[in-house]
C-alpha cells in the first residue's frame, strides 16, 4: 500500500490542502451533542419498529430490542473510549484505520456512509406521507415534497454547523416532549392482556402467545429492535466541531444512549398496551393508532402525528449532517474523490452536503420505497458496528498502552458482545428482506473495486486519520528496532 502526501499544483498548493478542507471548531458542547444523539433515532421511536410485531410478536421484539438495546450500549461505550483516542471527523473510519488498517478503513467508512446516505433518503419518504396525511398545505407526497426536504435542510446546513445543531436540538426537544405526553395518554389505557394478541402460528418452533412465530421470530425482528437506537453512533462524526471532544464526546455518547432506553421502553410498551401488538403491527402511524382506538382523532393523537413530523425531521436533519461528515474525512483523506471535502467559507463540506442530498433526492423520487431503503441502510450499520467493535478489541490487545481519557467499563468483553450481537443483527437482515442486503453488498462491491483499483494507492498521508494510523506503524517499527 502507498500513502501519498498531497502534491501541489497551480490551483491547490500543498500547504493549502488541509486550510481549505476544514471544518468550524469548538460549535458544539455536549448537550447539543447528546441532542444530535438522540436526533438522529427519534425518528424510529414514531414509526417503523411496530413492523417487528408482525417478525417476532410482542415478546420476540421486546426480546430483539432488548439485545439490541445490548449491542448499542456495549458499541456506545467501545466508541466513547474510541473517540477519546482520535476525535476527528472520520469516525468509525478512523478507529478501523488505525486497528484494521486502510482496507478496515475504508470498508467501515463505507458501510457508514451507506447507512447515512440512504436513510435521510427514505425518511424524506415518510416525511412526504406525513406532511399527505395532515393536509399540510394542500400537498401530497411526491418529489416536491422530497426537493424541499433536501433543499431546505442542507441549505441550514451550508449556513453553519453552529445553527445547524440548534436547530436539531429545538426539533428534537419537541418530539422526545410529545413522546412523553404520549407514554401518559397512552399509559391510562394501558391493558396487559393487549400485549400478547397476536395469533399463533401453530407450526412455528417455541411458538406460544408471547413468540407467536416462535423463536426464529425473535431473530427476524433484529433489525426493528435497532430502529429504537440506529444512529446514535454518529455522535464521533462531530468530534473536530466539538469543544473539548476527548470529555465531550464520551459524555453526549453515554447521555444520548440512555434517553434513548428510557423512550424506546415508554414507546414500546405504552403503544403495544393502549392499542394491542396485533393492531399496531402493520400501522403506519402507530402511536397515533394506539392513541384512538375507534378510529376517531382525538386532540392527544393530533398533537402526537404534528409531533411524529417534528420527529422525522430531527432524524433527516442529523443524518444529513452525518453523512457529509464521513463523506468529507473519507475524502480529505483521498479514499474518495478529494474535492468532495472542500469546505466553504462558513467551513461547511458544501459538496460533501449537495451530493449525497442529490444522491438522496434521486433515490426518493424514483423509488417512493422508503422502507426498502432503510433495509439497505440497517444492513451497512451492521456491518459497520462489527468492524467498530472489532477495531476496539484489536486496539486493546494490539496498543494496550496507548492513552486512553475514557475506559470502556468492561474493556473487551463488552465489545466482544457488541460484535457478536452485530454480526447476528447482520445475518437477520436476509431474513427481513434479502434483495435490500444483496443490493447494499453491490453498492460495497462498487465501492470495493474503486479503492482497490485507484484510491488506496492515493491516500493523503497527512489526513488526520492517516497521520494518526502512521504514527502507530511507526511506533511498532522502533519497538521491533
């Protein structure tokens, strides 16, 4: 493998390269961290996780969440203590980097940035059928909707990471506020005996009334039981926009994760108590559904399907932000094209939001299949928590020296089971819909062949995460010298 430092030319000098790829320091603090956590998931506390019922019944997805919820905690600690070592854009890819060297890099970056460019995309769906289904200006679901999505939310994006993350952090407090008002309307209802009234697949192994499909049920409702905590991985992507990030970042980690818990068991068992597992499993509004019973709008359910929106649109808005974060340090570090990491004068990664938001666009009007494509994204989050996990074992055992300002309670055996609960989650994804993993592995495929064949032999050496990696391999050439 060759690392090239960046050559100079006439339209970009050497010394220039790095000045003209960065990005605004010290914007954030950890309580818009932690609300950019939680942005980024509240989205699947109002819809989409009810789908699982349909998987694995009450008791298959509340086991499913349950090891999820598991997975989540034990990559979140790996990863504070991850970015506590190198708090830079790259993320994941950075902390493969250095344990898994370029292609572990790149592969986690990759399936990162799959997971991020395609969510946002079939949220700005879901987004479209809210906005339909409220009779929010006349319109109705469809590519002008999506246009303005993408439009309007990059363009507070380009304006500055500053008001970008305030802006997230206002919506979000509205819609983990409504989640709350919900849990008590919801909660007066509640009866147990609801829980469990999905019917018996008879000829299901371990089939009872709490595992209607029996126990493979419970593995086929992995990936609903992640969408209560997909994307508060993404919190690292903001570290060289973060005052302090070695302190910060541990803390917006461990913060977001746990109000994430706490309103993944309120959602759930309030929703599934009020209305039953067997009407919310094929709903494509559940909280309202569990809300009005008869059928009948009541203002609770109103305010809750205002709040659903307000939802959706926290969880496009950060995912877009994280998007462009792995997409501008995989390309500052020339994995791919490298003026995608250009930053504008307000040091936002303009095209590092314009073309995954096109990409994005694209994929939204011309498929209208929101849920496939979350498919394809829960299957590159998996295997992007395994390379993570991985990387914090590998790290542990390879530099158990190096400085660490956070410590993993538990070290490896925490991230041994956030790896193999990954790789578990990663297999359940063919059980839901295999054509969406097969399409995700031909995106990486793609990806794959472009770095083998150009761009691992043109990485820019003094790209944070390279320099970081290089520092390592040349430490381990004194200790062998």
């Amino acid at each position: 493998m060759t690392v090239e430092s960046t050559k100079p030319s006439a339209a970009e000098p050497a010394d220039d390269y790095l000045e003209r790829r960065t990005l605004r320091r010290g914007s954030a603090g950890w309580l818009l961290l932690t609300g950019l956590g939680v942005a980024y998931v509240v989205s699947g506390d109002y819809s989409g996780w009810n789908f699982g019922l349909a998987e694995g019944g009450f008791g298959g997805l509340a086991i499913a969440m349950g090891l999820m919820g598991v997975m989540y905690a034990c990559m979140v600690f790996s990863l504070a203590e991850l970015s506590s070592v190198l708090p830079t854009a790259g993320g994941g890819y950075g902390f493969a980097r250095r344990a898994l060297g370029p292609w572990g890099g790149f592969l986690t970056g990759t399936a990162i940035l799959i997971e991020y460019v395609l969510a946002p995309a079939a949220i700005s769906i879901f987004i479209g059928d809210y906005v339909e289904s409220l009779g929010l200006f006349g319109l109705t679901s469809g590519w002008p909707v999506h246009l303005a999505c993408f439009v309007v939310f990059i363009g507070i994006h380009l304006w500055g990471v500053g008001e970008a993350l305030r802006f997230s952090f206002v919506v979000t407090g509205i819609a983990v506020a409504a989640l709350l008002v919900f849990a008590v309307g919801a909660f007066m209802d509640f009866d147990a005996s609801k829980l469990n009234d999905i019917p018996v697949e008879a000829d299901a192994f371990g089939a009872n009334s709490w595992l209607p499909m029996g126990l493979l049920g419970i593995w086929a409702a992995f990936p609903f039981g992640m969408w209560f905590f997909l994307g508060v991985e993404g919190v690292p992507l903001a570290a060289e926009e973060t005052k302090d990030p070695a302190r910060t970042l541990p803390r917006a980690i461990r913060w977001s994760m746990a109000i994430l818990v706490v309103l993944a068991l309120l959602t759930f068992f309030a929703s599934a108590g009020a209305r039953g597992a067997n009407a919310l499993q094929d709903a494509g509004n559940p909280l309202v559904e569990a809300l009005q019973p008869g059928g009948k709008a009541t203002t609770l359910s109103r305010i809750v399907n205002y709040a659903g929106l307000a939802g959706l649109v926290a969880s496009f808005f950060s995912l877009i932000y994280a998007g462009s974060r792995q997409l501008f340090a995989l390309s500052r570090a020339g994995y791919l094209p490298r003026f995608l990491s250009l930053t504008s004068s307000r040091k936002a990664p303009y095209l590092g939001l314009l073309v995954p938001g096109a990409i994005g666009f694209g994929l939204a009007a011309a498929t209208g299949d929101g849920a496939r494509m979350l498919n394809v994204a829960v299957f590159g989050a998996t295997i992007s928590y395994a390379l993570m996990s991985l990387s914090h074992i590998v790290l542990r055992r390879r530099e158990p020296d190096l400085e660490r300002p956070y410590r993993t309670p538990g070290g490896i055996l925490t991230s041994s089971v956030a790896l193999v609960l990954a790789c578990a989650a990663l297999v359940a994804t063919f059980l839901v819909d295999v054509t969406a993993a097969l399409i995700a592995l031909g995106v990486y495929v793609v990806a794959i062949g472009y770095f083998g064949m150009y761009s691992r032999k043109r990485l820019v050496a003094r790209a944070p995460e390279e320099e970081f990696a290089a520092l390592a391999a040349a430490e381990a050439e004194l200790a062998r010298d």
